[in-house]
C-alpha cells in the first residue's frame, strides 16, 4: 500500500509540478523503507522518474535530491539507531552467491501462476505467461491510426512510475540475493508489491485500447472476455483460499503445527527446560517456551559452508551437558530446513540420545549428561 502511494503522488507531482506532492511521496516513501528494506526500489524508481521527466535540467536535479533527503532520512536514522545499539553485529559481509537455476524457475512460476493458478500445470502458467507477455509489447506499440502521425496508444501521461517501478524492484530483490542474502527466496510473498503495478499498467494500457478508434470490435471484445477470466480465475483462488485457510490455518497456526506431537511434548516439558530446536520459531510461537536454534551446517545468508559449526556445535554438546537442557527436533522440518544438521548428524554430532521418538520428531538429551534426576520430562 506505501509502495502505491508512493508511485502515484509521484506520477501526480509529474502532472501538477506541485512541491507538496513530492514532500508526501518522499514521506510515505521513507515508511515503506521501514517496514521493508526492499523499498529502496521506491527511491531508486522516484530517482529515476524526477531526473527523466521535466522542463529543465536544474528543476529535475533539486527534485530528485529533495526527494532522495526526504525518502531515505527515516531508514537512516533507523539503521544508525541499530549500529548504535548492536554495533558490529547489524553488519553483514557483501559476499557474491550465483542464483541457482532452480531459484529462477520458482520466480517464474510465481509470476505465471497470477495469470491462471497456483495448481495449473506448469506448461499451462509459462504458455499462459508467454502470451501475456506478446499481448503487452502490441499494446504499447500499438498504433492509434488517427491523425497524420502514428503514435503508441500509451498517453503522454502513462503511469509512468509504476512502469519503472518493476523492473527497479526486480533488480532490487536480485542484487539482495546475489550480494547479501541468498536465502531470499522468489516466492508469491517477495514479489507481490510487482502485482498491483502490473495490474494498474496492463489495465491502463488495456483502455487506451478500447478507446482507440483503431481498435477493431473484436480485439476490443477479447480484451474485455479476457480480463474477465482474469477476474473469475483469480476470484476462484481467493475464495479458496480463504475457505483453506480458516478451516486449517496458516503456518504455525494450520493443522500441522498445532496437531504436532514433538510440539505436543514440549508443551508438557517442565518450565525450567532450556530447549534448542532446528525450529525455534515455532516452538515460540505455539507452545509460548523460548528456544534457542541448533548450529547451521551451512549459512544460509550466503549458501556458503558454516565456518564455525565445529565451534558451536561444542558449544552446544557442552550446553547440553546441563540438567535441564534438551534438543527438539522436529524430522517434518529436515527438507526446508536444509542448512542444518538432520537428526542423524545432529546426534552424532552433539552426541544425543532420544527419549521421546514422535512422527514428527524426537526429544533428546546428551548420552553424557544423563545422571542425575530428569524432572523436566513429561
């Protein structure tokens, strides 16, 4: 939503020239970078917008520098109030990771299923993508046929922020995951600020065709029959979606989490249990216990070999030494959780013994440290 109003009083300021417009862009701008840091792309594409349009060279330059102060003055305080607080642990090396090939076929995927549906087969989304794709190129070089110069049907006043808005953000999320995350990944939830910009632009383009007097009747009227299975189709998926989602949840709140039987058992544990997990997360925000991660064999920000597991994980051998402390390993988790040590490496490597096998996972405890009362068993 920041990121709309952002673009729009951007192209609004392109149409009226008025100081104010660019204050509020600047402003909500500067929110989005907070709630996300991947609205960098907003000041990137503003940047871009103000040094491309205007009459004079000096008006386009004071523009964008205001709107750059303005925009990226919040996300600086907030990152110096970080450094402040933390130091040298906000600070994160720029390391270069390849995209793998399997990571590209995922955004791909996502982008072609918003055209039919998550469940199309995949021939169906990338044919349905393809063509989509050949539609959009002819609307914008679609000529009117009126007057004596042909020109594209897309008005002088084209949306044109959200027109570079998306490849701006493309490239955003691409740089984090070449540089400074590889974990990133290409799902619905990163690439959706892309789909209401990409909806207002094909739509804008799309009425510059049925008002054109090029426009013969029937392309006018497959315009309309398309977009209308466009509405139907993507209607369907909400519908279901939300039908699936309050019957069985979403995330740790769905079904599987709260029928877990490894969760079901550290529920039970006694209060006192310091627990680590391959899932923290989860154990937080279901059972209500804090939970510490286990090491990672492979970090995941850069995909590259941990080169402190050995390290920690003596930490962690030595950590499980004491009484209370245990590992709750949840085996469901072991495919997307790929970085970490599965349960047999974990027990071998921090040499563990479970006490409580589920079908979803183990509680278990350090073979050496087993002396002693075990009062915080179930």
């Amino acid at each position: 939503m920041l990121a709309l109003i952002t673009l729009l009083l951007i192209d609004q300021y392109r149409n009226f020239s008025r100081r104010s417009l660019l204050l509020y862009a600047a402003l909500a701008c500067g929110i989005a970078c907070l709630a996300r840091y991947s609205g960098v792309a907003l000041v990137l594409t503003g940047i871009i917008v103000l040094l491309w349009t205007g009459q004079r060279w000096r008006r386009r330059l004071v523009d964008s520098g205001i709107f750059t102060v303005f925009a990226v003055a919040p996300l600086t305080v907030w990152l110096a109030r970080n450094a402040a607080v933390a130091g040298s642990a906000t600070t994160r090396d720029l390391v270069f990771h390849t995209i793998p090939y399997w990571k590209w076929v995922t955004g791909l995927d996502t982008l072609a299923s918003w055209l039919v549906t998550y469940q199309a087969h995949v021939a169906v989304k990338y044919a349905v993508g393809l063509g989509a794709l050949v539609v959009i190129v002819v609307l914008v070089v679609l000529p009117r046929g009126t007057g004596s110069v042909r020109t594209g049907i897309v008005p002088e006043r084209t949306p044109l922020a959200l027109s570079i808005f998306i490849p701006c953000y493309l490239m955003t999320v691409l740089a984090s995951i070449t540089f400074i995350d590889a974990f990133i990944p290409l799902d619905n939830r990163l690439l959706s600020p892309l789909l209401p910009a990409i909806v207002i632009v094909v739509l804008q383009l799309g009425c510059r065709v049925l008002q054109s007097s090029s426009g013969r009747r029937q392309a006018r009227l497959g315009l309309l029959v398309l977009v209308g299975i466009w509405l139907v189709l993507w209607t369907t998926q909400a519908v279901s979606w939300m039908v699936r989602r309050s019957r069985d949840g979403e995330w740790y709140t769905s079904a599987k989490w709260q029928g877990s039987e490894t969760m079901a058992e550290v529920r039970r544990l006694h209060a006192e249990a310091v627990i680590y997990s391959n899932v923290p997360e989860a154990i937080y925000l279901v059972a209500g216990r804090p939970a510490s991660p286990i090491p990672e064999v492979v970090d995941h920000h850069t995909g590259m070999d941990n080169p402190t597991y050995r390290v920690e994980m003596d930490s962690l051998r030595a950590a499980l030494a004491g009484e209370n402390a245990l590992v709750a390993y949840f085996t469901s988790e072991e495919e997307r959780r790929w970085y970490m040590p599965t349960m047999r490496e974990l027990m071998a490597g921090a040499d563990l013994m479970p006490f409580i096998i589920t079908a979803d996972g183990a509680i278990c405890y350090r073979i050496q440290g087993l002396t002693g009362s075990r009062s915080i068993l179930p």
